[in-house]
C-alpha cells in the first residue's frame, strides 16, 4: 500500500484530478451493481472510498502548497 501512496504523491495536479474522477466512475458503478445485482467482492467499495479519500489529500495538499507560495511571493513583493 505505500507503494501506490508513493506513485500517487508523483502525479501532478490534473493528473490527479482525472484519476480522482475515475475513480468515482468506478465507485458509483459498483454501488449501482450492488443494488442491482450480485457484486463478487463487497470490499471493494471500502477499497475505493479510501482512494478517493487519499486522492481527495493529495489533491488538497497541493492546492495548499500553490496557496502558500502565492502568499509568500505577495508578501516578498510587498517588502
């Protein structure tokens, strides 16, 4: 599992964006087959609720790095 943390940590923002978005794609098509239908492993849907989870802070660390340099570049401007 720190594997894919560690992959996940590299890809860059948009990256992360898209995979985020397909990842939610998967998860709500496997909510919709366990409605519907027989699903083969039901741990999957924790599997995927705690990768959106993570790709959710990835992304969010990212936005606050970009947010935190922004502020630091103002502040150096303003001086």
């Amino acid at each position: 599992m720190a594997d894919k943390k560690k992959k996940d940590s590299d890809l860059s923002y948009d990256e992360l964006v898209a995979k985020l978005k397909e990842t939610k794609k998967q998860y709500m098509d496997l909510r919709f087959q366990a409605v519907m239908a027989h699903v083969d492993n039901p741990l999957q849907k924790r599997t995927l609720r705690r990768e959106i989870a993570r790709l959710n802070t990835l992304i969010h660390q990212q936005d606050l790095e970009k947010f935190r340099k922004a502020a630091a570049e103002k502040i150096s401007a303003a001086n």
